[in-house]
C-alpha cells in the first residue's frame, strides 16, 4: 500500500511539474537564496566568490529530472522508493581541475518531496542565518579537508560536479550530469597580530611550567586558524608536556574559570570510578552481570543473553543490547532515553540484538555507561557523588564542577560533566602517570593498564581499538608511529594522552552536532600541536 501510494505521488508529481523550465538542465552558483516559485525565473549566476565576504553561498541544481528518475536509469526496473533508499547524489569539488573531495550524499539527505518532483533544487553552502543543513555540513567537511589550505587570495578555480550513485551491494554511478566553475578566494579580515601570539600563561594554574622550547610560529598558524573561525568553536587547548604546563590558551569568550561541557569525554571518568570502586571492594570485579544488581525479570525482555551481560561488556561498547548511538532507528539509541522519566528502566526494557553477541561486536552505547553509574551508586554507601569527590576529585585537586543529571536527580554518567580545562588535563595526566598524582597512588597501576588495551577493534571509518571507555588509535609522524590514547566527545571535546612522549593535549569545543568537530580537533594535534611539541625551533 505504501510503494502504490509512494509511486502515485511520484507520477502526479512528474506530471504537475513536467514544464518547460523543468527541464532545463543547469547548475549555478548564486549568493542568495534560488527563487524556486517563479518556474519562469531567471537568476543572475555569480562567477566569483570570496569567502570572507558576509555574502551567502547557494547552488541552483536542476538534472531536468527528478532524482528518482535520475535513479532509474541507473537501476532499471527497481521501485523509485527502493532506488531512494539506496542512492542519492554525488557532489565532486575539484580545484583548478585537481579532484580534492568527493562525496556521496547519504540516503537520507534531502526531502522525499525534492527527490521525487522535477524542480530545481536550492543547495546552501554558506549562510549566515542556517545552519545544521546536509549541504552545509558538507561544505565543512570539503573546507576542513582542502579548502582551508587551498584557498587564499590569489583566485582559484573551484568546480564542483554533480553525479547519481545507487548502493546494491557495490556502487554505481552516473556519468557527470552536471558541472560549474566558480572563480574563489579566502580573503579574511585582518586580525590584530598581538592576539595570534601564544597567550602567556598566567600565575596560579597549579602546574609547573615548561622550560624547553616548542615551535611558536606552528600555534601562531594555529591561534589564526582559530581566530578566523577556520576552526569552529574552539574554546580551549591545554598542552602538558613531561608533567609541565607548556600551552593554556582560551577563545570565543572562554577562560580559565570556565566549566566546558565535554559531552562524552566523561565517559573515560566512568571507567575510572568503576576501578576505584573495584580496588575498595564495592564491587567484586568488571566480569560481574547485571544479574547481579537488577531483577530483569522485572523488565521488559528478559532473556539469557540480557542475563549474561557484564560489566566489561559496557566498558567496551560490547554489550549486545539492540542499542547503538550512530543509528538513528536503533530501539537503544541515546536520544530515545533523554525524553524518558526513568534512565535505567528504558535500558533494562531493551531488547537484545538477534545477530550480536555480548562482548564480540563493538557499537557506541551511551546508555551502557547510564548504567555503570547507576550500579556504583547503588552499591556505594551514600552514593556514587560523594564518593567521586572524595577518592577522584579531591586528590586531583578539582574544586569546581558540574555534572550532568538523570530525571532521578542522579549523576549521569553518559557525558556532560563539566570541569575546568586545566581539570581535564589532570585526569589526562593521572593517566600519562599511570595513575600517579604528585606521588600518590590515585587510580591503580593495574586498572590504567587494563583500561589501556586493544579489547574492541573500532568499524573501518576510524581506525584503531577501544579499551575501557578510552579510543585508540595510532597517529604517523616523522615516518613514526606515536599511540594516543583518547577521551572524545561530541563537538570535537578531547583528552589526548601519549605515554611514549609523556604529552597530554586537551581540546574543549563546543561544535556540537557537527560532522567537522572531530576532525578539525586531530588536525589541530597532527599539524600544529605535535610538530610544535615534537620539532622546536628557538624563539627571540
């Protein structure tokens, strides 16, 4: 019933806008927003760009045909609402005739209502006012990946083509359907050059400072990247350095009071609190099951495999429950438990996934971490609050902090605790320490190593290992490999830890939902951050 109503839609549509202009095939640049209502319209197409400038940035894209029907042709005889499901377009940026980037839209971008009508579609990829749009995340992914780099202010060429792709096990694609050329440069305000400088370090961060040299010309690069709004939304960058404070810099309004919301970074928090709580003897050990703490029987599902899932299984992103943060129709998936009452109930009412097995497949469960916390505080007299202060936050010597909170009132354990940037790099450098602070014994030797393994190896996308709430992964320099291991969290939040070269990196940001964030903070640890550490040059 749905694929006859999907396809009546489709050919009434096809004939309602089957017209002459319809079946123009063009592709422009334009600064400002496509007239799409005037089918008879003509629109003065730019033929240069700056991207400095406060102008908006659109494509006008008309095949002539929908993309529906752009499908077809390339799998005949397969439904229009199948063939949607599995292809989409394909945007090229070339600069100067050079390929650059390439990407292939996700199914689900665009409006079911663009794909299937014959009318010219706005594409925006700069705006002042929108943002959070499919075509503006992936001008940010094009702009961190090349355009950064390339564009300046002599004019380059940017051409960007237009092909269709379906995905039926192996993928095809159209041949180009459409191109244009835009003459573009980056030509940006001018900053006051005494504020790319490294910032000085002011008295009373409770570090020692760094003695040895590092490459200020590299953070200089770097802090006009930043100030130029190259990179989004940087609020902090700390650099420790053999135990001593080397870089403390702050952006967009930030400062050294400021409690920066990490999102899941924290979650490297919640594994250690669960050793702790193992070395006091709260809890037996992180092979111990659920069984062991809720009645499941009471929840909905209750089944052998809910059963046999341990503790270890949710410090490793390995439990099988029908749970998984990157996709978005996923029963378990994190956003499905903010709207609820009650954290812990919607976890154990899950299902468990038919074709998973508890400690075998890796996929990101932020409500796996929900629990451990909820485990600690039921087992920990007074709760899991006072306990963290007094065995983790009182030793470090973090005063100030705020944690995010279930509808129950209790500390979240999923992300958002908000702590001091200088606090971040602490727990950054307990870890470097093997779990020593200032001579003392805070987090066991034994737990740092445990939690510091390769125990789930991580999908293609990102390679690299997953260990006890950390990431892994191994980063070429110098045509040597250096290991991280890695706190992250949405909006490009991370605590990079390099045992080999006892260096602690912490980046607060706060581009939230953004496809750049995460990228535009490993490029600022691998081209700026680690040469400048790695390669010093002497400074007058």
């Amino acid at each position: 019933m749905k694929q006859f109503l999907f396809l009546t839609v489709f050919a009434a549509s096809i004939g309602l806008c089957f017209t002459a202009s319809a079946q123009l095939k063009n592709l422009e640049f334009l600064d400002h927003r496509p007239n799409l209502t005037d089918s008879i319209s003509k629109e003065s197409a730019i033929t240069s760009y700056n991207i400095g400038s406060n102008k908006d940035l659109y494509l006008k894209l008309n095949t002539g045909k929908s993309l529906a029907e752009e499908l077809e042709k390339l799998a005949p005889g397969l439904p229009a609402d199948s063939a949607l499901k599995i292809g989409n377009f394909q945007f090229s940026f070339l600069i100067e005739g050079k390929p650059v980037y390439k990407e292939d839209l996700h199914p689900g971008a665009i409006l079911l209502q663009d794909k299937i009508v014959r009318k010219p579609l706005p594409v925006v990829l700069i705006s002042g006012s929108r943002s959070g749009l499919w075509s503006l995340n992936m001008w940010d992914r094009f702009m961190i990946n090349s355009g950064i780099s390339l564009f300046g202010q002599t004019p380059k060429k940017l051409s960007i083509q237009i092909r269709v792709y379906i995905d039926a096990g192996h993928r095809i694609y159209s041949p180009i359907l459409l191109a244009a050329d835009i003459n573009m440069t980056r030509i940006l305000p001018p900053i006051d050059a005494e504020l790319i400088k490294p910032q000085p370090i002011k008295l009373d961060s409770g570090w020692p400072l760094y003695k040895g040299k590092y490459n200020q010309e590299l953070i200089v690069q770097l802090n006009t990247r930043i100030l130029d709004q190259s990179y989004k939304k940087i609020n902090s960058i700390v650099v420790i350095k053999n135990g001593s404070l080397l870089l403390e810099e702050y952006f967009n309004g930030s400062s050294r009071s400021s409690l920066h919301d990490p999102r899941s970074v924290s979650k490297s928090f919640t594994s250690t609190l669960l050793g702790l709580a193992i070395r006091d003897g709260y809890l037996k050990s992180e092979q111990q099951k659920l069984g062991e703490f809720y009645n499941l029987k009471q929840y909905d599902h209750p089944s052998a495999k809910k059963d046999s899932v341990k503790l270890v299984d949710l410090l490793t992103m390995s439990a099988a429950f029908d749970g998984n943060d990157e996709v978005m129709e996923s029963p378990g998936n994190e956003e499905n438990m903010y709207p609820t009452a009650d954290y812990v109930k919607f976890a154990l009412d899950l299902p468990m996934a038919v074709n998973k097995q508890n400690g075998k497949q890796w996929s990101y469960f932020t409500v796996g971490t929900m629990l451990l916390g909820d485990i600690m505080d039921k087992v920990i007299p007074g709760g899991l609050e006072p306990y963290a202060k007094k065995k983790l936050f009182d030793p470090l010597g973090i005063d100030s902090l705020e944690w995010a909170r279930t509808p129950m009132g209790k500390p979240f354990t999923g992300g958002g605790l908000r702590l001091k940037a200088l606090d971040f790099a602490k727990f950054g450098q307990l870890y470097c320490n093997e779990g020593l602070w200032k001579g003392r014994q805070i987090v066991p030797k034994s737990w740092v190593n445990k939690s510091f393994r390769h125990l789930q190896t991580l999908p293609a996308d990102r390679p690299g290992f997953y260990g006890f709430l950390f990431w892994n992964k191994t980063i070429k320099i110098d045509g040597k490999n250096l290991e991280v291991w890695y706190s992250s969290g949405n909006g490009g939040n991370k605590i990079y830890i390099f045992k080999q070269i006892d260096l602690v990196v912490v980046v607060n940001a706060s581009a939230y939902g953004t496809s750049f964030a995460h990228q535009q903070a490993d490029q600022i640890l691998e081209k700026y951050i680690l040469p400048a550490v790695l390669h010093p040059v002497a400074t007058n």
